[in-house]
C-alpha cells in the first residue's frame, strides 16, 4: 500500500470527463498538486456521497492548484452516467484494468454487493515532485474522509 513520502505511481486507464480519452497520470503531475480519490463503485450511496463531497470543495481544491480526479473500477460508459447524474465538474478515471488499484494496493471484494476487486476507499495527494504527500484509506469503505483535513493537505502541498 502507498503511504505518505512515496513516490507516486503513476499509472494509464481511461478518462471519463463526458468524453471518453486516454489518461496518464504522468501527464498530470507537476501543474500543481493533484488529488486521486479512489471508490469501490459509481451509484452505490458512499461513494455518491464522497463525490458530491468532494464536488462541493472544488472550488477550494481549485483555488489551491489542485486536480481532482474519482478513481473506481467502473466502466467509463457507467462513469461518465455517473458524473453526469451528480454534475461533478472534476474528471474520473475508469480503471477496468486496475493497473492503479493494483499499483496503490487497494483491491477489495464487498461481496454483499457483488462487488470483486474494486477500489478500496483510499484518497491521496500527489505534490508537485510526485510525491505521496497525503495518504488516507480505511479498512471500512462506508466511511468518508475528512474533507477538512484533506482540504489542508491540499493547501501544504501546494
């Protein structure tokens, strides 16, 4: 698992921001710090509530040279369905082929729900260098983060 102080991997998938395009997380870094929120899946109630979270701190995130990007295991079809739904303004990342999940250690099953080797809920916050300046993950992924918390992580890695 990625802790604080790591280098970042970097990772490719497929970006879901109304269109569908490739991403490179490499493309990324440098422009200020950049914020990857992983989630176990679009439409389920915990994530919907972290994205919309997230969303109503935009602004914030924004102000302080941050990019915002969901990351789950969700088709970027479902994504950008989700993202339209919630009138997110930040992009999101589909990784089908969880090339990030793996590359952040954060694979889970929440068999419950049927869903198997999703993301865990993980946020973190790359700086400039590439760095690992921000690492929060829970072993419950009904829980948020602190949004506050994440807010000023943003803000020092600025």
């Amino acid at each position: 698992m990625v802790v604080e102080s790591d280098t970042a991997p970097t990772f490719t998938a497929t970006l879901a921001n109304g269109d569908v395009e490739a991403f490179d997380l490499a493309d990324h870094l440098g422009d200020g710090p950049v914020v990857l929120a992983f989630f176990p899946g679009a439409f389920t109630p915990p994530c919907s509530n972290e994205m919309v979270a997230l969303q109503e701190h935009l602004d914030e995130f924004e102000a302080a040279g941050a990019t915002v990007f969901g990351i789950s295991a969700d088709s970027a079809f479902s994504l950008n369905a989700f993202r339209e739904e919630h009138d997110l303004g930040f992009d999101l990342v589909s990784d089908m082929g969880r090339e990030a999940i793996d590359a952040y250690g954060l694979e889970i099953d929440i068999e419950d729900l049927g869903l198997l080797g999703v993301a865990n809920r993980a946020v973190y916050v790359v700086d400039g260098d590439g760095t690992v300046s921000y690492a929060w993950t829970t072993d419950d992924p009904t829980v948020e983060p602190d949004y506050e918390e994440l807010l000023a992580a943003v803000e020092a890695a600025a």
